[in-house]
C-alpha cells in the first residue's frame, strides 16, 4: 500500500497579503516533509475566486515544488479543464513534467462548482462538451510530434506545435474522477487512473476497485491498484476528548462538499450532513488503531494507494501514520493478476 | 550600472526529448551562475509554436527558478497578453510574487510576430484592443481587495477575487517596450518601468533614456533610469578569428527579428541585414575593451540597467563581464535629479 497526500485547501485569505505568503510556506513544508517520510505523491486542489484563499494556479506552486523536490510525483487532482485554453495549459503541463524530470501526474475533471462556472461566465451546462474537447486537444497538444491544426466548437488553433515536449512520453499519466460503474469502466478502457471520491464508504471503494481492476483487464492492461487513487479524509485523535471535535468538523466538510456541489436548478443544497458520522467508515478518523484497522480493510479488498487529506496538514501528523499506523496493516502482495470477483 | 539576463531563447527542439531537458537544466544553471556572479536580474521571453523549442510557459520556468535562487529578481519581457486569459494569468503572477517572496518583475507587450497570431487564431489587427483589455483586467485582478465583476468585449467575469494577493502591493513592478518619444512618455507617466530594444543605437539609447527620466520628473516621479531596461547583445571576442564570426551571426539575428516582425500585408520582410555591423554600436560585440566602451558611452549618457542577451550564455561569459568589462566603465552617480538636456 502506497500513500500520498491530497489538498492545498485552504491558504490563507487576501485580507492579509503576509498570511497567503506563511500559509504557502506552511503548505511546501508539508510537501517535503511528506517526500522526506516516503510518502508516494502529492496531489493538487483548483479553485478559484472562493475568497478563502484556496489554491488556484496549482500548475505554478506544483512547477515550485518540481525544484524543491526530488522524488515524490506531483500531480493535479484536478485541472478543471473547461476553465482553460488546452494549448496554453499543454505548455504549462509539459514544462512542469519536463522541470519535474518526468513526476507529473495528471488528474483532470470538468468541474462541479456553479459559483466557479457563474465566475467564469461559462454555463455549467457547457462544462461537459468542453471538457471533452479541452481533454482532446491537451492530449493531442501534448504528444503530437508534428506541426497540426485544430477547429472545434470552442478551440482554433493553426499549424501549431507545442514545446518543450513532455518528459513521459507520450504525455504524463492521466488521473479522472469517476464514482458510477460505467464511468469507471469508461477510465479503465482509456488507460487512465482513476480518483474515488473521500464520501464512499469503505464496502463502496472495494467495490470500485475491482470494477476498475476488471475493466482494465479486460481492456487488455495489466490489473493495476496503484492505479486507484482512494482519497481519504485524516483525522488521528490522540485522546477520546478530540473525538466529538473531529467528527463536528467532518460533519462541516461533508456540509460543504455537498453545498459546493449542488446541481443548478436545485434550491436546497444537496447535504451529507446527517450522515451517522460514527458510524461511517469512509473517513480515517479515530485513534491510530482504529485507522489502522480501516486502512486493513481497504488493503483487503484490493486498495493499494490512498491519498490523504489531512485536517491538520503537518509533519506530526504524517509522522504518527507513517510510522504508528501503516506498520500495523498487514498488506496483501501487489495487485493480484486474477480478478477477485 | 546594473546587469541583468534576458533570454531563455532557443532550448532544444521537439525532436529529441532529453534535449528539452537538458537545455533547460542549462538555462536554470545559467539563471543561478548570473545571481551568484551579481546579476540584478533574469528576464524571460515568451514563444509559441516556433519549432525550434523557444521558451513558452515562461511563468512556470520563472516560478521553478523562484525556488533555486533567492535573491535574483524574476522578470517576464514579455508576456504577450493578447493570448492569455487575464483572470488565469493574475493568478499565475501573484503566485509566483509570493513564491519568490516579491521578486517577480511584470513585463507584458501585445506582441509582434504575425505567425503566432495566425496560430492562436487571433488577427493580429485585435492585439491592441486586446492588450489594454487583458492589462486593465490584470491589474485589477492583482490589486483589487474586494469582489468584483467586469465585462469587455473579450472578457467577462462575474464576482470575482483573484487569490493569492501578490507579495508586491498593489501588483509587481510593470515593463512595457517602448521606442517612440509618445510610447516613452506614455509609459512613464503610467510609472511603469520601459524596455528598449536590442537594435537601436548607443545615441538612441541615450537619448529615449532621457525622454523617459523627463517624462517620470514630468508626472511626479523620481527620476530613475533603473526603470529603464536597456537590452544589448553581448558577444565577447577573445581573439580576432572571432570577429566575423560574430558579425555574421549578428547578422543573422538582425535578419531574423526583422522577418518576425514584418506587418501583415507587407510582402518582403522588413530586415536590417544591410546593417554597417562594423559600425553598428547597438551591440556589445567586441573584445573586453571595446565592449568596456560601449558600455561606457552608455553609462555616460544616463543608462544604468543593461540586459545581456548572450550568444553563448555561460557562467564563463558572464564572468568575464562581471570581472573582466564591468570594472574598467567609470559609472557615474544614480540618476541624476536633473534633466540633462
């Protein structure tokens, strides 16, 4: 079982122009630490204009830490393509894998936020069609070894040629969210890693992964968990007294994730508030023993790389797991070749 | 008299993946041996789609250079604004002001070449227009505290805050070319910072210097030629084998900046082959001495910042600049506070 780390949340506010600049530093800190503790990776947020000071040119802070870094991948989770030119986005991406030597890992997604879309003037309803032709002409942008031009519906370009290349040839790997069957069979037949989302519950995520497994395998790749990025909400409680606390704050995010997410049309937010957070086993939250036992059951049904999104976001934190909690998981070999089913 | 570096030209092709790479790993090292050796500054140009591997994301290489250096100030000359998203684009500005800890210096142009336009699918009849749009909206986007909305012809936006606020309030220091005496005098009163070319002679220089310190004393502003940016081609000759080589290669650029820059509708390119390169001055192409000259008129005549574009662009060139040239040009005191005229 391999782990990363997920976030760039919250960073401070404009209020304070020193406070962005102290929450950044606090943020690469964070980053190196994780290297310097094994951790596998880091993936970035976007967000824009929210005024809570979340990450928004993660392409820039991920290129930042290409030279503060040595090992770890860095990867985006995820570009919101509707949002950009596909070209001038294959230039950053191409610059960060080549600067990077060759770490980039790239999650992209459509976007969910209709304050985002509204901010952009994009209607939400477009967000699907451009996303698939941004997708397209990144790609194309990314890998095409020869002069081309392209006219769609959103994106002309004439007789272009993008450099400098990308390092991983023919592009960086590719990272989509899905959650439904068909969506995750859809990611496994393109070659794409998959991202699950920190609300499934652990018998959900199980499921996911052997539908993914199954779907790559019969797309004809070889079965592949670390493939599977499961995000995973972490909260180590150090006494019964934080208990109560950790799962208040769950209970905000879940309100959050869920008001950020409403579909246009819909007037009452879509909540996840009343979710029987003690009893809902998605989240690592609890003492060191009961996250081990959580994580257990995740590598027992076939998860081998979990990104964590972390409350407190520092080095104690990934500390205690790394070394109080992952030495108690007993972990299967790597993916097996024979479907579980 | 202050020295900085303006390049980061041609850096490998398409062709050869590693030698993206390398040329990159090359510039950075250039990049750090200009700010151990005392370099002010590093400005970075912007291409697209050149095939040669001219340097495209110039904002992530500058943002990677933001962590390998810590003193050296990080300037664009230019971001061609007429192809960005403003919004995007103030994001990845502040990001990079506050990664580098307020060193980024903001030089933005409308662009010249017609072929990247024709790429972008942009007519370059809509540059203009398209320039004072995106920069109004940039720095807004920078500076602006509170939410805001705005809507132009190319651009619209719904309650937006750009986040992270810059480290440098209200926005980084802005460069804009500049070569007429209305250009200068216009860029001077806005208390923007003015770049010169690369063709123009010593005597030109000098005197657009002092339209420029004229026009800041004009509108309120001390006089500062450190606001004045003054790029010259630097080519050291260590022996006179060397000369026509270099000649020629002058030669060849003058050539080619003139065919970049032809005007739509123009069928032969403009060029400046016919160039007296013997006696063309502009260049600091020479030996140690002769190189001191030039320099020296320059000083003279009120220049204090010179930005090298070297043909070699190597530590060993820039070290025999810095301890070689530099020492033998008697500089005179900063800026006057008078008008020389």
């Amino acid at each position: 079982m391999k782990f990363g780390i997920f976030g760039g949340g919250k960073i401070g506010g404009k209020a304070n122009p020193l406070g962005d600049s102290y929450a950044y530093q606090d943020f690469i800190q964070y980053v190196i630490d994780a290297e310097d503790l094994g951790f596998q990776s880091a993936f970035l947020v976007e967000h824009h204009f929210t005024g809570v000071g979340q990450l928004s040119a993660s392409l820039s802070l991920l290129t930042f830490l290409a030279a503060r870094t040595s090992r770890i991948r860095l990867g985006s989770a995820v570009i919101v393509l509707p949002w950009h030119n596909p070209v001038l986005l294959a230039e950053q991406v191409a610059t960060l894998d080549l600067l990077s030597g060759g770490r980039y890992e790239m999650g992209v997604g459509r976007g969910y936020r209709k304050e985002e879309f509204d901010s952009f003037c994009i209607p939400l309803s477009e967000a699907q069609e451009r996303y698939v032709e941004c997708f397209e002409l990144l790609i194309k942008s990314l890998s095409s070894k020869e002069r081309f031009s392209h006219h769609s519906k959103y994106w002309n370009f004439e007789n272009i040629i993008v450099e400098p290349a990308p390092m991983q040839q023919p592009h960086p790997p590719v990272w989509m969210a899905a959650g439904t069957p068909q969506g995750i069979e859809y990611v496994a037949s393109q070659g794409h890693g998959v991202l699950f989302d920190q609300i499934a519950s652990i018998a959900e995520i199980v499921e996911r992964v052997n539908i993914y497994l199954d779907a790559q395998e019969k797309s004809g790749y070889a079965r592949d968990a670390m493939r599977c990025g499961v995000t995973r909400a972490l909260h180590i409680l150090n006494n019964e007294s934080e208990r109560e606390k950790a799962y208040e704050r769950r209970r905000e995010t879940l309100k959050k994730i869920g008001a950020l997410a409403r579909r246009p049309g819909a007037n009452t937010p879509a909540t996840f508030a009343d979710v029987d957070i003690a009893n809902d086993d998605a989240a690592l939250i609890g003492t060191p023993e009961e996250i081990a036992e959580r994580l257990q059951k995740l590598a027992d049904g076939g998860v081998e790389y979990v990104l964590l999104t972390s409350a407190t976001a520092n080095r104690a934190t990934l500390e205690t797991f790394m070394n109080k909690i992952v030495p108690q998981v007993k972990l299967r070999a790597p993916t097996p070749r024979k479907a579980v089913a």
